[in-house]
C-alpha cells in the first residue's frame, strides 16, 4: 500500500473525531444549548466520566506487562527531556514565567480526549488499557511541570501546597484508585465495572464536543511566529523524539504507537485554564491550543500512516 493509501485509510479513521471537535465549536459559537452548558459540560467530564473511563480501564489493565512498564519509562522520558531542552532554550531567551508557562504546556500537555478517541479506533480496548497505564504515569508529571513553569519553578508555593493540588486532581485520583486495583487483582464485581463502563462511554464524546467549543480562533492574530514554533516543536520535533525513545526502549509496534499517539496530539484545552488560574498569559495559551488543533488536523494523519 502506497503512502497516500495510507494516508487516506487513516484520515478516514479519525475524522469522525476531529468533526466532533468541529460540531463543539459550531454549536458553542450559535450559541445552542447556551453558553452555560459548556462550562458546565467540561466539569461534569472532568470530574465525573473522565476519571470513570480512567479508573475503569486502569482496573484491568496489564500493570505487570514489561512493555507497560517500558511503556511508562519512555512517556517519562519523552517529557522531561522536552522540559529540559526548553529550560535551557529559556536560559538563551529570557522568557518570563507567564509565557513560558504556556510555551512548555504547549510542548509537553497533550489532548487526552483526542488521544484516548485515536487509540480506541485504532488499537480498540486493548489499547485503552495501555493508554489508561501512560495516562496514570504521564498526567501527574505534566500537571507538576505546568505548575512550575507558570510559577518559577515554585515561586509562591510550597512543596506541600503543591503538593494539595497535585492530590485534589480527579484524573490522578481515579490513576491511583485503578491501578491500586489491578495490582490487587480483586477486578470490580457485582456489575461495578459496567456502571463505570456506561459512564465512560460518554466522556470522549462530550469531551471532543467541549474541545471543540473552547477553541478561540480570534487569538490567531497575534504571536504568529511564537504560535508557529511551539505548534512545530509539538505536532513535529515531541513525535520524532518519542519514535527515538520508543526505539531505545524497544517497545512493540503497539505501544509505540501509543507513546506517538500522545506526543503528536495538541495540547489541552485545560492548558488555558490553568494558565488563567496562575497568572499566565491567557490569550497566548489560547492561540497555542487553536492553533495546535488546527494544524494537526493535517500532521496526525502523515505522522500515524507511517505506524499503519
């Protein structure tokens, strides 16, 4: 099969997911339901169905698989490596903590919806388990990292209040409460694990839906080369570093393609949220996120043919 073969096949896997994120955004932008739904709709996600799906599939997921193991290694190294080739970049450039929060978000946060969505058409349940394992691992790194960077490296927080916060995310929460389970090997009887079944076959619609409704195209028009750089290092440079480390780590074509999978995707839209909550500079996070979800829309299907 021929590279535009490929390439079609592909694109025809995922546009499902990417035209979800585009009916979110007509629908926020009409105005339908209301523009309080939205917000509303992102909670109920983010504290309710998301970590169901999290914490469902963690409880069965092959904890004690080497390449699992192997899996979370790589997804470690492929972030911190990334942190710390920008925080020498940001010795060479100078950058304040509120854009540099952003930029580093933009390079190492990934989309989880869109992720998990790509894997389940691609890889199926099987993949779901394993991409469960990369999340328990990776989210807590990316969320400490985040912090810091929009705060140097602490400035104004404590150890132990980072800390609080890092405890108080439901997604780590439900990381920590699955994987507690499948290392017990106890599994969730009594129908425990359809009914968080049931509640997770809604998150990644509804999140796809939500993403689609929190991009801000007019945030385009400032920034271009500061958007274009940190959509490069993003949507190019964090999958080509993740197809080397998967290479060192020698993991199978499967979890490879996972650990490329969440190194090719756009950044969270939550990005924004955070960085509002601590003082970043919000319009900036939000042309990265706009702009990376633009963008992949043509790099995601180059990037995952060349695993098809």
């Amino acid at each position: 099969m021929d590279l535009t073969a490929v390439v079609i096949m592909v694109l025809l896997t995922i546009w499902p997911l990417f035209a979800l994120i585009c009916l979110g955004g007509i629908l926020a932008r009409t105005g339908f339901p209301q523009a309080s739904f939205w917000p509303s709709a992102e909670r109920v996600n983010y504290f309710l169905l998301f970590p169901a799906l999290l914490f469902s599939s963690l409880a069965n997921a092959p904890v004690r698989d080497p390449d699992v193991v192997r899996l979370g290694g790589a997804a470690v190294a492929t972030i911190l490596i990334a942190a710390v080739g920008l925080s020498i970049a940001r010795k060479v450039v100078p950058t304040p903590a509120a854009r540099f929060g952003p930029v580093l978000q933009g390079a190492v946060r990934f989309n989880t919806y869109l992720g998990l969505a790509i894997i389940a058409a691609l890889l199926g349940p099987a993949g779901i388990e394993k991409a469960a394992v990369y999340l328990a691992i990776a989210v807590p790194v990316v969320n400490v990292l985040s912090i810091l960077a929009l705060t140097d490296a602490g400035d104004a927080r404590t150890p132990l209040t980072l800390l609080r916060a890092i405890a108080k995310n439901p997604l780590i929460l439900a990381c920590v409460a699955g994987i507690t389970v499948a290392l017990l090997g106890v599994g969730l009887p009594f129908g425990i694990q359809e009914f968080f079944e049931i509640l997770a076959q809604a998150s990644l619609p509804l999140g796809l839906l939500c993403v689609g409704a929190a991009l801000q195209p007019a945030s385009l028009g400032r920034d271009t080369l500061a958007l274009a750089g940190t959509s490069a290092l993003r949507l190019v440079v964090m999958p080509a570093l993740a197809i080397g480390i998967a290479w060192l780590a020698d993991l199978d074509a499967a979890t490879t393609l996972i650990l490329v999978i969440f190194s090719a995707i756009p950044t969270a839209p939550t990005s924004y949220v955070l960085t509002r909550q601590l003082g970043g500079d919000g319009p900036f996070m939000a042309g990265i996120v706009t702009a990376q979800t633009l963008v992949s829309v043509a790099t995601l299907p180059i990037i995952l043919s060349l695993f098809a």
